[in-house]
C-alpha cells in the first residue's frame, strides 16, 4: 500500500491525460463522422467504416482507463483514509467514472454494429454524456461560485479540443482512403471549417477559464498552476501556428505533395495537441492559482534565480546529504505514524531541500547541460554536410544516460543505501530511470540514422518521437499542493525545457517527414538542433538556490 500512495500522484496525472486522450479521440471521430464525412458524398464509406473502427477502439480504451482510474483511487481512500467499499462508492469520482463507461460501451456497441444506411447521431448522446463526465471531475465543480457557468465554460473548452484535435486524428485516416484529390479537398475544406469555430470556441473558452482560476499577471509566474497555465499557452500557440500552415495548405491548389504536407503537419499537430491535454490533466492536480493568495514568488525572486551565474561542477560528498524524505515517509506509513490527512502522494513532503541536495542537484544540472550544449552544437555542425565526423553526434546521450543513472537519486543503489527496486515506489526516481532508458534507444537508434547504418522510415522516427515523449513526460510530474516557492521557482525552470524538447521533437519529426520541396523542411532542419543548444544553456543556468 506503501507503494501505491508513493506513486498514486503520477499516475494519476497519467490516468487522467489517457482518459482526456481517448476522450477527445470518441468524441472527436463521432462529430468527424457525423458532420465532416457524410457531408461530402456517397463515396464515403470506406472512411466511414475506417473511423467506426477507431472510434470503437478509443471508446473502449476509454473504459479501461476510467475501470483503473477508479480502482486505483478507491484502493487509495480505502486504505489510507479508513473508508468502506460503501462509503468510495457514493463518491462523485466514482459516479463520473461510471457514467463515462457506461458511455463509452454504448458508443463501442453502437460503432460495431453500426449499417451503412443508419444515421450515425445516436452516437452524439453518449459522447455528451462523457463529456458530462468529464465535467464532473473539474475545477468548476469545486467552485462554490459561479459553478454552473464555469461547468459550462469547461464543457465548451473540452468538446472544442475533442473536435479539433480528435477529428484532426480522423482527417489523416480519412485522406489515404478518398477515391481521388478533389473529393480529399472537399474533405479537408469542410474540416478546416469545422475546426476554426473549435479554434475560435476554445480560445474563448480557455481565456475565461484562466481569468476564473488565475486571475492576476502574478499568479501566472508566482504559482506552479499558473506556470503551467502559461505552458500550455505556448503549446496552444503552436498548434495554432501548425493549424495556420495546415489551413494555408488547405486553400492551395491540389496536388499530391499538398496533401501530403498536410498530412505531416496533422500528424505534429495530434502529437503536440496530446501532449497539451497532458498539461492539462497535470493541472488537475494543482488548486487554482485564485485561491493562493500568500506565498507567491515575485518577480524579484524570479529574476534573481535566472541571473547568469558560473556553473557548479563540483560535487559535494553523497554523506552530506541526508535521508531521503520517501524514505522516511515508507517508514512511517509501515509504523503508522504517517498522517493522511498531511500526506500527498506522489509529493517530496514539506521539509526544505539542504544546501547539499541543492548543491548536488545544481551539479547534475550543469553537466547534463554541457553535454546537451555539446551534443547540439555537434548536431549543428553535422547539418552543414562539412564534418562527416559530427555525425556520430548521439554517441554523447550515452555518457548523459550513465550520469543520469549514477546521480540523479544518490539514495538509491548503486550510490545510495535504497535498493534497485526502490525506483518502482518513488514516482521522482521512477521518472528519472525511464528518461535514462529513452536516452539509451534515443543515443542508439539515432547513431545508427546519422551514420547511414539504418534508413528505414520508422526507425528514423525513433529519435524526434522519444525526445517529444520523454519532454511530455516532464510536464506530467507531482506538484506541491502547499505551493512550496521553491518548488515553483524549479518548475518555472523545468517548464521551458519541457516546451524546448516538444519543438525540437516536433521540428525534427517535420523535417523527416515533409515532401523535400516543402520550404519549412529546410527551416525544421536547424530548428531542432537550436532547441537543443538552447536546452544546454537553460540547463546550465539552473539554480536551486
């Protein structure tokens, strides 16, 4: 049970952006069947029945992760706050979750058995109804003002991500199978309507949303949910720059290599519109930043931590530094000292780092940061076809794999007393060993494409798609519901990284995929390497005290 509260926090964040995920993939291919698709001539069904598949294939995923969702978190209460099966039971969580199955069944009964002649709207009801579900969970419903508007607002934001994104993920199965170039350009026309009013609704949506639950320009630096709301901001602007060059493409005259750079934008576009559903399922796990009224880093603070300093590279010694707070927090819980009323799983405690974990902290951050300097720099040098030897570029993300392993959690083997599989109890040094594992296939599979040893198309993929991941996955961490200002002042440093290695995953995947007569190919080839030297320097600079 230990275990399970220790990385109950992460996976909730987890459960929640799959759930949101499948949610808008349902809900998406349902509008895109309803009002793009039929809408467009009787040559439709071949796309009709391809949707129908995957829009049964998300709905039923969709109740899978609401059936663990719910497991998980009725474990969590029964356990740790004494709760019966009766008393989780009646809890809203669970009444949510179950409507949204229940759902979710329905629209995959109804898209398996569903006859070319039938209308297709009655599948619009359930997906109201997981919309609904959705709704329930939110912070609107947490609000004792202005609940019902703000429910209402929520409902809006979340079915014009569904439609946009969700049926942007039906419009690239759709094209491969249009009979011809013109009927796939009345496809893609009529989606491109459709998804400017999803744009125009969730903008709104969203800008009322971040007025209710923010509320002020200082809670948007001074508070992690703020930072976050201010990342996904940036995530939204670069959809929105993926959708301008889509809807562009969209209105230029037909031709194969049209069609297909639009299909690579889509495919960016899904990619980075999934990973602003992750943010916004990490959001879940934070109060709004309205309601932290004291505490809040102040622009002083922020500026004083970014100011350009000499990097740290000496260590301090590993007994300097003392026992790891999840540690201590297993051990209370087994000797039943810990308090669930205090305890947030998934979260570091409340005690202050020391100036040795900070110093040891700020030692890892500086060399990883001249390696990822170094690693972007070689990759630059590479891309100008002069130095044949810069190729061999990713070979460094193996040194950054060991010294990943061997310091980012120094209480845990080989240097620290916690043995190996303490890793699968301790969400942070969980995180940190899979980064290490992606950087080990990244260092290999990309080594091998740099150097000509392999020119498959998927395995060219590899590269841009574990950097898009694993810099998702940074954005999914645990919060601090007590609104720690060090723990703020840290994520204000780690959210750019995070964004950095989305546009640097993205650009590169671009690069790869765009017809070669496509203009911004060019222009995704440098950015990328860009990216990563830009990472080196943020890395480089990090400060914790």
């Amino acid at each position: 049970m230990a275990r399970l509260l220790q990385i109950f926090g992460f996976l909730s964040v987890l459960f929640r952006g799959a759930t949101l995920s499948f949610e808008s993939l349902t809900i998406g291919g349902i509008v895109f069947l309803n009002f793009v698709a039929r809408s467009v001539g009787p040559q439709s069904e071949a796309i009709n029945q391809a949707c129908l598949r995957w829009i049964r294939r998300a709905a039923l995923a969709l109740a899978v992760m609401q059936m663990g969702y719910i497991l998980a978190s009725t474990l969590i209460l029964m356990q740790s706050a004494d709760m019966t099966l009766s008393d989780v039971s009646g809890a809203n969580f669970v009444l949510a979750g179950i409507l949204a199955i229940v759902s979710a069944l329905t629209i995959a009964l109804l898209a398996g058995s569903a006859q070319p002649s039938k209308s297709y709207a009655v599948m619009l009801l359930p997906a109201a109804l997981i919309l609904l579900s959705s709704v329930m969970t939110s912070h609107a419903m947490a609000r004792l003002d202005y609940r019902l508007p703000l429910a209402a607002v929520t409902a809006l934001h979340q079915g014009a991500t569904a439609t946009w994104l969700g049926g942007l993920f039906y419009l690239l199965i759709a094209i491969p199978r249009s009979p011809d170039n013109p009927f796939a350009r009345r496809l893609i026309a009529r989606f491109s309507k459709l998804a400017l009013i999803s744009v125009a609704v969730l903008a709104a949506a969203g800008f009322t949303l971040g007025f209710a639950y923010v509320g002020s320009i200082d809670a948007i630096y001074g508070t992690s949910y703020g930072i976050m709301v201010a990342t996904k901001a940036v995530l939204f602007a670069t959809l929105l720059l993926l959708g301008a060059l889509n809807f562009q493409i969209a209105r230029s005259p037909s031709g194969g290599a049209v069609i297909a750079s639009l299909k690579r934008f889509g495919e960016a576009e899904i990619g980075i519109g999934i990973t602003v559903i992750l943010t916004a399922a990490s959001l879940t796990s934070l109060p709004p930043a309205v309601d932290l009224k004291t505490d809040r880093v102040s622009a002083q603070q922020i500026f004083a931590r970014l100011m350009p300093q000499i990097p740290r590279l000496a260590s301090p010694a590993i007994q300097d530094l003392p026992e790891d707070i999840y540690a201590a927090q297993v051990k209370a819980f087994d000797a039943g000292t810990l308090s669930s009323a205090s305890f947030v799983p998934g979260q570091a405690g409340m005690r202050p780092n020391t100036p040795a974990e900070k110093s040891w902290s700020e030692y890892n951050h500086h060399w990883a940061g001249l390696i990822v300097l170094s690693i972007g720099l070689l990759a630059f040098l590479a891309q100008t076809n002069h130095s044949s030897w810069a190729r061999n570029w990713p070979l460094l993300f193996l040194g950054l794999s060991l010294f990943l392993f061997l310091r980012s959690d120094p209480e845990t083997w080989p240097l620290g007393p916690n043995g190996f599989w303490v890793t699968l109890q301790d969400p942070e040094v969980l995180l940190h060993r899979i980064f290490a594992l992606l950087v080990i296939a990244l260092a290999i599979f990309e080594w091998r494409v740099q150097t000509g040893r392999v020119a498959t198309e998927r395995a060219r993929l590899i590269f841009p798609a574990l950097v898009a991941v694993a810099s998702a996955l940074l954005l999914t961490h645990s919060h601090s519901l007590g609104n720690i200002k060090e723990e703020v002042l840290a994520e204000l440093s780690h959210a750019p990284l995070a964004v950095l290695g989305i546009v640097a995953g993205w650009s590169r995947w671009l690069e790869l995929r765009l017809p070669t007569e496509n203009k911004v190919r060019n222009r995704m080839a440098w950015l990328w390497p860009m990216c990563l030297v830009l990472i080196g320097l943020l890395l480089l600079n990090y400060r914790e005290m």
